[in-house]
C-alpha cells in the first residue's frame, strides 16, 4: 500500500510529500511538451503525453505521489460543452445550454474521457508501487461557476446570475455529482488509488448557501467514495473559520487546508481527519531559508499527528525547480 494510503486509511505518521500543480507549467520538461502542443484539451487527451507529463515531477524530485495530468475542465468539455484554453486569459467555455447538458448519459460520458482512463493505466504500469496515482476532480460549485460563466475575475463571482437560476443550479449540481462519481470510479478501475476534490472558487459561496453547494455536494461524493472504499481528500479552499464545520459534516479522510488557515487552529479543529498541505506557494519564490523556516511552522504544528506535506494552492508558473528540490531535501530530513 502506498504511503499517502496508510496515512490517509490507517493514520499512520509517516512522512510523504507532493504538490498540488506539481506536473506542468514551472517545469522545463513540460513548457517543452506544451510549445509543441498548442490545444490543451488534445493534450489532455493524448494517453501517451498526459502520463509522461505526470511522471515528469517523479523523476525530478522522487515525491512519493503522482497526480495524474489532467484538468477539472474535462468534465464540461466531456459534457459536450465546448471549453477552449486561451493564451494568457485562461479557460473560455461556451455558453451553457440546460437542454444539451440534459442529453448527456453515463456511456457518452466516459467514452469522451477513455483517454485520460488510460493515461491512469499507463502511468500505473510505470510508477513505483510505493507511490500513489492520484485522480481528481473539481467540486461540482466549482465546475458550475465555470459552466455557467459565473466568474467575473480571479476573486469575484456573479452571483445574480446564481440567485436567478437557483432552482435550475440545483439540478446542473446533483446531475454533476452523478458524472463525477462516475469519473472517480473510472479513474480508480484504471489504476488510481486515492482521489482529490478541488474545491477552489468555495471561498465565493455566500455563508447562507454554504450547506447547499458545498458541504452538501461534497458530502454525497465523500460518501460515495467511502463506500467504495476510495480514499479521498477534500479542499475546500478559501472557506476560512468554514473549515470546521465542513470537516464536521463532510467527515473526508483528508483535508488539504489553505494558506489562509493557521496550521495551530487546524490541528486543533479539524479533527479525525488527515490535514494536508497549507503552505502558500508564494513562499517558494523567496531565498531558502525563508522557505525553511515558513516550512518547519507547518511540520511544528502537525508533530505527532498524521499529515501530508503539500502546497495551500497549485505551484505558481514563476517557481524555480531547484527551491523545490530544496524544499523536499529540508522536508526529507526534518
Ligand atoms: O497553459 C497551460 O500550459 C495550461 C496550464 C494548466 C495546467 C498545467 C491548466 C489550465 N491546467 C493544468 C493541469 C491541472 N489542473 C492539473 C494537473 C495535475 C497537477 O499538476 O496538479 C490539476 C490538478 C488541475 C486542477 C485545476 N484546473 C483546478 C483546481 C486547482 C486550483 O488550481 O485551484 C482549476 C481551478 C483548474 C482550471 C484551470 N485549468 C487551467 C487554468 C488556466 C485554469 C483556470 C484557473 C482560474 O480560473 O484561475
């Protein structure tokens, strides 16, 4: 069994790092696959490619789990809404049609996505047993904000557009809980072991509708997960004190905390559950000691306690390789 397992299963204390946006963008290895591929969903798609890409971090820095390279966005795009990935603007989506989105059924749905299936299994096949092949997917708020052109910029949602078609968004989400059960049994029939739910834009939900699109939709794919005995992570980034709370109903094996979340209080308050993660990725852009020192606050605050060394967001594009492997030395010897 992989580390990241026996943590996550057996709570066992016991060392094990990787990051989250640890395959792609910062590395060198990947630019250079990305400048020959210049349509990103076809990358995605291309088996071969997408499981190179997710060993690329493995074999630079010898982390103890893979993330397969993918992207939440492939759940719209396997609904047959058209997503594109602009130069320097990000994900453009086209406009969401409730009837078309009805159309889909489970065997459309996972035929569109047999590539990324196969990477899992490709990559399966090459990866050292001890480590883990983890699979993703975005929470279903965090899907709709995309499907539904609800975001405005990097901080802001409208939500006039969410107060409008609350009953309609009711059903795109329990529709969307349904596709991405799906997409985690596929992932882990190809070979994936522990999966991961990027919950990132649930620090945009109003409090008053918290329970209804992010500890509810959370809840019913944790408890999918678990009766399948899959283990799973929840990140339900930016929701602040809301931590708690959505460790108490959600109840996941692990939860990967923010760089907004003090690691004392969430060793104090999220309990029975594995805590990962936290360090703002920020932090790699300083000189090393600096990185040390932000570092050791996180493995102090988690001592004696089961946890996972990771990022509190994706690795940013400007990140050097080489403070990473710093990183991974001072953690490997903490
Ligand atoms: O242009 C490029 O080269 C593409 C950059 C890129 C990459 C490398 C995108 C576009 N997606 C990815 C891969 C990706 N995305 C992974 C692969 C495995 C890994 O290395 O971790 C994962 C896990 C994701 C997850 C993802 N995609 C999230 C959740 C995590 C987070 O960062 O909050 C989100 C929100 C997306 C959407 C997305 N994909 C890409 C962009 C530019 C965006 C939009 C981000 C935004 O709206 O701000």
């Amino acid at each position: 069994m992989s580390n990241l397992k026996q943590i996550l299963i057996n709570k066992k204390i016991c060392k094990s790092v990787w990051f989250m946006r640890q395959a792609g963008r910062y590395l060198p290895e990947f630019r250079e696959i990305r400048s020959q591929n210049e349509n990103f969903i076809n990358l995605c798609l291309n088996s071969e490619l997408s499981s190179k890409i997710t060993l690329q971090p493995i074999e630079r820095f010898n982390l103890d789990s893979a993330i397969i390279f993918s992207d939440i966005l492939m759940i719209p795009y396997a609904l047959n809404q058209k997503v594109e990935f602009l130069k320097n603007h990000g994900p453009k989506l086209e406009t969401f049609n409730l009837k078309n989105f009805l159309k889909n059924d489970d065997l459309m749905f996972t035929k569109k996505l047999k590539p990324v299936y196969k990477a899992i299994e490709i990559t399966r096949k090459k990866l050292n047993k001890e480590k883990s092949l983890i699979s993703f997917i975005g929470a279903p708020w965090t899907l709709l904000v995309y499907m539904i052109g609800a975001k405005l910029n990097k901080n802001e949602i409208n939500l006039d557009i969410i107060n409008k078609k609350k009953d309609e968004i009711d059903l795109i989400l329990e529709k969307l809980i349904n596709y991405l059960c799906l997409h985690i049994e596929n992932q882990i029939r190809a070979g994936a072991d522990v999966v991961q739910i990027f919950d990132s834009w649930a620090g945009l939900i109003p409090q008053e509708d918290l329970n209804n699109f992010c500890y509810s939709p959370n809840f019913k794919i944790v408890e999918f997960c678990k009766k399948k005995s899959i283990p799973v992570i929840c990140f339900p980034r930016g929701i602040k004190e809301n931590y708690k709370d959505f460790n108490d109903i959600v109840k996941p094996d692990g939860i990967n905390i923010d760089y907004n979340v003090d690691p004392k209080w969430a060793s104090e308050n999220l309990k029975d559950t594995v805590i990962q993660g936290g360090l703002d990725p920020k932090i790699l852009l300083l000189a090393d000691e600096e990185i040390f020192n932000k570092a050791r606050k996180y493995l102090d605050a988690f001592t004696g306690l089961p946890y996972v060394f990771n990022l509190g967001h994706g690795m940013l594009p400007e990140t050097n390789p080489d403070k990473v492997k710093k990183l991974i030395k001072f953690y490997r010897g903490y």
